[in-house]
C-alpha cells in the first residue's frame, strides 16, 4: 500500500543513506586525518574530501528540511529531546567546517597543529553522535502525550547507545580509509592499505558486538524482522557487503571494496528503518501511542507538494553530483587553490 | 529563568552571525560572475585575476556561512518544537525546498568554483560560477518566504489534528496546527515580494560595499592600482542603483507592513498615540510617558508617506491591548538607524559616481578612507532592519491578520482595541520547547557565543592576510607583453578619463 507517508519514509531513509555514505568518507577522514605525517601529506589528506565535504553535508541539511516539513511531530520530538546531543553535533560540523577552510590559510605551524587536531576531533565526536542518536532512538524513548520526550540527557549516553556510536565511529574510518586508499598514492597509500584492513577489522568486531547486543536486549529493534520474514534479505544483504570489503581490499580491487562500504552503509540505514517501521520514534512509556509515519506527519497536500519537490529536484541533485565527482576523480594534486 | 528569554536571544545571536555571510555569498556571486563573464569576453588577464582573488575570499565566507547556517535549521526543532509542530505543514516545505534546490546547487558547483580552475575550461567554470551565484539567491528566496509566512501567513487554515482518528485534546484544549490550502498563497503571501526584493537590495549593498572597502585601501597604499579600480568601479555601479533602490523598496515596504502589521510599523515610528503622524529623524521613545522624547521631527510626515496627506490618521499603539504590542525601543532605533545608513549610502555613492564621471574620484583620498570603513555600517544596516522586522513582530511568532474598515481604520471590539483571533496567530512564548531547561539552553548560548567570537576572530584574522597577499597575477598571462599587452591596458583603463602616461594620483 504505497501511500505518501510511506514514500516519504523511504524517501528520508534515502536522503539519510545519501548523507551518510557521503559525509561517512568525510569523517571517516577525519577521524583518520592523524595518521599523515607530514604537511604535504596531512594537505592530500584534507584535500581528498576539500572539493565535495561542502555539497555531502547538504544530504544532512535537506533530511532535517524534508523530516521537518514531512514529519513535524518527529522532528520536533527528536530535536527537542536531543537538545544537549543536537548542540554538540552542531559544534562538531561547525569546527569540522572551519578546520577544513582555516587550516592551510597561514604557515604557523601551531596554527596548523591546532586546526589539525581540531579536524580530528570534530569528525570522531560527529561520528559518535551519530550512533548514539540511532542507538537511543532504537530502544524507544520516553515520551508524554504531546509527544514531548521526558527522559534526561545521561539517559542518552547509555551502553548500547555508546556501544552503537562506536560501531559507527569504526564504520566511518573503515569507509573514510577505502576512500583514502583510492585517491592517494606513494608512501601514504602504502600507509592506508594496513589502515584499511585495521578499520575494518575494529568495524567487524564492533559490528559483531553490536548484533549480539541488539538480538539479545533491544527487542524493539528486532519486532519487525519477527513480523515481516523476508526482511531477512536485507539483513543477509548487510552480511554479505561487509564480507566483500576484505575479500575486495585482499584481490587489490579498492574501488569495489569502496562500493561494498557504500553498500553496508546503506544497508544499515535501511535496517534501521526497518526496524524502525512504522514508527519514527517508538514510545517505550506504555499507553501513549509513539510517533508513526502516519500521525507524525504533515497534511497529504503537503507531503504531496514535497513529492513534487523532490521529484523535479532530485534528477537534477543526482546529475550535477556525478558530474562534480567526475570532476574531481583521480588521486589528490595539490595545486593554487587546494585547501 | 526565562526560557522564552534565552530562546530569544540564543536564535538572536545565531542568526546575527550567520546572517553576516550570505549576504556577502551573494553580493559577491554577482561580482564573480560579472568579472568572469568579462574575462570570458575580452580575454584581459585582470579580469582573471580579480576573479581569482575574490574567489579566495568568497570560499572563506562560504564556508563559515554553511557552518552557522545548520545551526538556524536545527534550532526550530531544539528550542521551538511547540512552533514547529504549529506551522509544520506550511513552513517545513520552503525549508525542505532551499535545501534540494538551492543548497545543493550552490554547495555542490562551489567545488569546481573554488577548486576547479585547472580542471576544467573557463566556460565550465563560468557555469559553475552561475550556479553558485543562483544557487545562493535561490537559498535566499525559500527563507525569506518562510519568514514572511510568519509576518503575514496565507494560504493555510488552521484546524484541529485528530489522533487515532479523532480530534486530538490534551487537558480539555484542543491541539491545533496549521495546515496548508494553497501553495501559491503561500508563497506569494502579503509581504513575500516586497521583502525578497528588499533584502536582495540590502544584500547587493553590503556586497558591493564590502568589494568597495578593500579596493578602497588597495587605491588609498597605492597598491594594485589598476585592479583595485576596476573593483572599486564596478562596485560602485553596483552600490549606487542599490542604495537608491532600497529607498524606493523600503517606502513600498513600509506601507506594506502598516497594512498588514499595523502595531509594528507604530513601533518602528514611536508613534504611540492614534492621530495624524509625524515622521521622527531622531528621538528617544519612552513607554512610562508613551511619547518620543528629544525628538526631531517633520509634522505630519508619516502620514503623508502612507496616506498622503499630513493630516490622515495613523493606527497607532493605543489601539492594541498592550499584551498585543511589541517593544517600541528596539524597532524604534534599528529602523531608524537603518534608514540614517541607507541615506548615508546614497549621498556617498551618488558623490562618487559623479566624481568618477568627471574624473576626481580617486584623487579624493578622504573619500576612499570613508569606503574603508562604510562596509560596517552596509553590515549593521542590514542586520537593524533584520531586528526592526523580527522584535517588531512581537508578541508574535506567527503574526495574526488584522482587519481594516472602509474607512481606513483598524476594526476594533468593544474595549477600542483590535481582537486578533486567538487561533490565527502563535505568540512568541507560547512556541518555545517546554522539555528544554534553562541551564540546557545557557550551555548553548555559551557555547555558540564563544565559538562565533573566535570565528569572528580568526575570520578577520585571515580575511585581512588575504587582502595583504592582494590579488596575484596568474602566471601564464604575464608573458603577454609588446604592443597587444599595452593596447589591453589601454583598453582597460575603467572610465576612459584615466591616461596612460599617468601610473599614479
């Protein structure tokens, strides 16, 4: 039954995958920014994302403007009850944003360590938050009658929601690492191959913690997997995307290893709605309804006119994206205007 | 503490500071454009070379305007969900639709714009230069119909939500939101275009003022003389027809807003009583004795501006309860100063232009030092007629219509003040997120303060090793040299009054 409300979910579910394939090899960098060691190659580093960090965090802009004018209700209840998390992310992107613009402006090398660090920092506390949103909004939250949550901020730092950062962190630095691989080459290229392999091998333990933690004691997460059988595909789909990424690394084949990180990444934003379905945030206070894609939303006008919106929109995004990829292939040079 | 307070002040301070970059965003598009565009044409290494230098600038400015622009999205949702669940369905869809048509645009083509110089050719570059330059008025079109949704909504009905599939009461009221009936309405609603095309002007002014600035300090060193005119000439054009226009859109904009927001347009001239207006130059209102005191003023002068005449009478505050007014001091003096500014960049361009045409203009070194300086008040202008409009609108955050009689006066009940509908409208302190607690929203503030003043900081820091470095030849084109470089310098000479043999005024 394809009604507009269900589009919508699985539209946001895709601008939310786009988001987080693209900007996770932003992080992903950043988290592993570090491991260059000298100017010139912390510069490569920077600059392999310069171009396209700008146009990825849009995905993150346009999923919190379609959640807004889609699912009002959501968006009010998950902002406004994530307050203190929602802040800290803010603060996160702005000095990730900022790093990247300031970092090669001067020649002091105390500037440069400092916007360095700072570039690290940001992108691993993003990355963080990020996963201990998805891990709360997992478990359900509690929430009153108008939908308001009540339940406090240390609630939220919780040791599945911490767990699921992690998970995320090492996903975005496994993902950040394949892409690093790609568009570099020389001593730092050689550099990243054993880095490619680490990542993914903290990835694949954290990803294996988190599963057993989610079947074992978040049964929110797994209902819907119980109901619908065939959504074990997806589940199957997942598993078999994470096995490609070392099998890909191993016969030298780095541009597939990076499309099966896309594939897992998008892969989990896809459990995630599943498990989430219909519901965008799950009550767990008994006897008050949680918020679902049908009484969280706009009117169907709205959500109609949005349609046309994104329908007219989207090609265009689509197209123009490849082209400026395109644009951008090929290893880092650092030329006149490289960050 | 007051949470409304520091709701208030925390999207006060927030959207203070972001708004310092988009205007400069697409002031600057439209320079870059401009120069490329005539690069495109004559082939003059010059052009390339501003172009080049003011892209640096550009990307410096975007950037910071991206990163603070987040910040504005995400607080309807932290600080004002009971406002976001009310107008959600109407106000939701020009947000989600900056983002798939303008921000991806504009951040997507910045890339080739900024990085693309020696990867792709000068007419894909050109392109792309178009499109962040549209992308970035696009951006600026989606908010200003949002905000102006707020000052006069149309176009929706508000109505009961229903739970379960029955109308929805928590405590005996009934839950109510706002809900679409027409997009169009809503998008051309009462005050759209008189604002868009305001703030475009406003925006073309600090633009230019800020390009006006910088070529002025190069021209007052001596210093890439002939790169800094061009700049400062073609910025002027720019700041001339804006400062004039703004004038002609404001007095449109003016009569707009006492038509639909009488109560606002009363606070922004102090005029507290009901009765023939006068127009105050300078002043200071005080509401203990509800009148402007020290005032200068011309008799009469505010309604001729909205009626023509000088002795029609103009609504003024008495006529609103007073939980319906808004603050009078606020909007009194950043409308006012506002405008002193707006009229201090009309006699200083108009000044210039007809200097420039008989050709002292750069001889004037008072003048260029006055430029150095007159991107601060293009910069305070704008963000005053931001606080008139926005305090002005108080009480509300979703202004109510009011309704006028055929004879020209406010409709009014029995008590002589004008009943808003209750439901037509959402006050400011009843929108603010009650889960939040104060101590949440001080960390905020703190912290978004202390980060905004160290990017201010280093903002300035860079921005001036920038403008030290200046604009860099490029490379390739100083090897163009004999007589075709020299008639191209000829030809370049801006106002043809310059001459060759004449390197310095």
């Amino acid at each position: 039954m394809l009604d507009l409300n269900l589009i919508w979910f699985i539209l946001l579910a895709v601008l939310l995958a786009g988001y987080i394939i693209l900007d996770g090899f932003d992080l992903g960098v950043g988290i592993l920014h570090p491991i260059a060691r000298t100017d010139q190659q912390r510069r490569v580093v920077i600059n392999a994302i310069g171009p396209l960090w700008d146009g990825n965090e849009v995905w993150l802009v346009t999923f919190g403007g379609a959640l807004f004018a889609a699912f009002p209700e959501a968006y009010a209840c998950i902002f406004s009850g994530f307050y203190m998390a929602f802040i800290l992310l803010l603060f996160a992107l702005i000095f990730r944003a900022v790093s990247l613009e300031f970092r090669s402006k001067l020649s002091s090398r105390v500037w440069r360590v400092f916007w360095d660090w700072s570039f690290f920092a940001s992108s691993l506390v993003a990355a963080l938050l990020f996963g201990v949103a998805a891990g709360n909004v997992l478990q359900g939250l509690p929430l009153n009658e108008r939908g308001d949550y009540v339940g406090g901020f240390i609630e939220l730092l919780n040791p599945y929601a911490i767990l699921v950062g992690l998970m995320t962190a090492s996903m975005f630095a496994m993902h950040g690492a394949i892409y690093l691989y790609l568009k570099t080459d020389g001593e730092l290229q050689d550099r990243l191959n054993t880095w490619m392999w680490r990542t993914f091998g903290i990835f694949l333990v954290m990803y294996i913690l988190t599963t057993m933690y989610t079947l074992v004691n978040i049964p929110l997460a797994t209902a819907n997997f119980k109901q619908y059988p065939w959504a074990a595909v997806v589940v199957v789909l997942t598993v078999l995307a994470i096995a490609n990424i070392p099998r890909c690394i191993h016969w030298c084949r780095p541009g597939w290893a990076f499309l099966s990180s896309c594939a897992t990444l998008a892969a989990f934003v896809f459990l995630f709605a599943m498990a989430l379905f219909p519901n965008l945030v799950t009550n767990s206070t008994p006897d008050i309804s949680s918020l679902t894609i049908y009484n969280a939303a706009s009117s169907p006008k709205t959500l109609w006119i949005m349609f046309i919106f994104a329908i007219f929109g989207m090609p265009f995004v689509l197209a123009y994206t490849v082209v400026i990829y395109w644009t951008f292939r090929g290893k880092v040079q650092l030329g006149d205007f490289s960050y | 503490m007051d949470v409304v307070l520091l709701s208030r002040l925390q999207f006060a301070i927030t959207i203070m500071f972001h708004y310092l970059f988009p205007p400069l965003t697409i002031g600057m598009g439209i320079v870059l454009v401009y120069l490329e565009a005539n690069y495109l044409r004559t082939k003059d290494p010059l052009y390339e070379t501003a172009a080049r230098f003011w892209t640096k600038i550009f990307a410096l400015n975007f950037a910071i305007g991206v990163a603070t622009g987040i910040v504005m999205e995400f607080q309807f949702g932290t600080n004002w969900s009971p406002y976001s669940r009310f107008v959600g369905d109407v106000f939701g869809s020009p947000l989600a639709a900056e983002g798939i048509f303008a921000f991806f645009l504009e951040s997507g083509f910045l890339a080739v714009l900024v990085f693309g110089w020696d990867r792709v050719s000068p007419r894909m570059h050109f392109f792309s230069t178009i499109m962040v330059a549209l992308g970035s008025i696009f951006s600026s079109i989606w908010i200003v119909i949002a905000n102006s949704w707020q000052q006069t909504p149309a176009g929706h009905h508000v109505v009961q939500m229903t739970r379960d599939g029955r109308p929805w009461f928590i405590d005996s009221q009934p839950v109510l939101r706002a809900e679409i009936l027409n997009f169009w309405e809503v998008v051309f609603n009462p005050s759209t275009m008189h604002r868009l095309v305001h703030v475009w002007i406003g925006c073309f002014i600090m633009g230019a003022f800020f390009v006006m600035s910088i070529s002025a300090y190069y021209l007052l060193r001596n210093r890439h003389v002939e790169f800094a005119r061009r700049s400062f000439t073609g910025a002027l054009l720019l700041g001339a027809i804006s400062s004039v226009a703004i004038l002609v859109s404001g007095h449109f904009q003016a009569n707009n807003v006492y038509e639909t927001q009488p109560a606002k347009l009363a606070a922004f001239e102090g005029h507290y009583q009901t009765g023939a207006g006068d127009l105050n130059i300078i002043g200071w209102p005080d509401d203990e004795s509800q009148q402007v005191k020290f005032k200068l003023a011309v008799p009469g002068g505010l309604s001729m501006m909205l009626h023509g005449e000088s002795k029609a009478e103009i609504a003024g505050l008495d006529r609103f309860r007073p939980v319906d007014r808004p603050p009078v001091l606020i909007p009194f003096m950043s409308y006012h100063l506002m405008v002193a500014f707006g009229m201090f960049f009309i006699a200083i361009t108009i000044l210039s232009v007809l200097l420039l045409v008989i050709g002292k203009l750069y001889r004037q070194r008072w003048l260029l030092a006055v430029f150095v300086i007159a991107v601060v008040p293009a910069v305070l202008a704008n963000q005053f007629g931001w606080v008139a409009a926005e305090v002005g609108r108080q009480p509300w955050i979703v202004h109510p219509p009011v309704q006028w009689q055929e004879s020209g006066e406010l409709v009014v009940g029995a008590d002589g003040y004008v009943q808003y509908e209750p439901n037509q409208g959402l006050r400011t302190a009843d929108a603010v997120s009650t889960n939040v607690e104060g101590w949440k929203i001080v960390f905020s503030i703190v912290g978004f303060s202390l980060i905004y003043l160290l990017l201010a900081a280093i903002w300035l820091f860079v921005l001036n090793d920038k403008i030290h470095q200046g604009p860099e030849p490029v490379g390739v084109d100083r090897k163009k040299g004999g007589a075709q470089g020299l008639m191209q310098a000829a030809a370049s000479l801006a106002s043809h009054t310059g001459s060759m043999t004449e390197t310095h005024e």
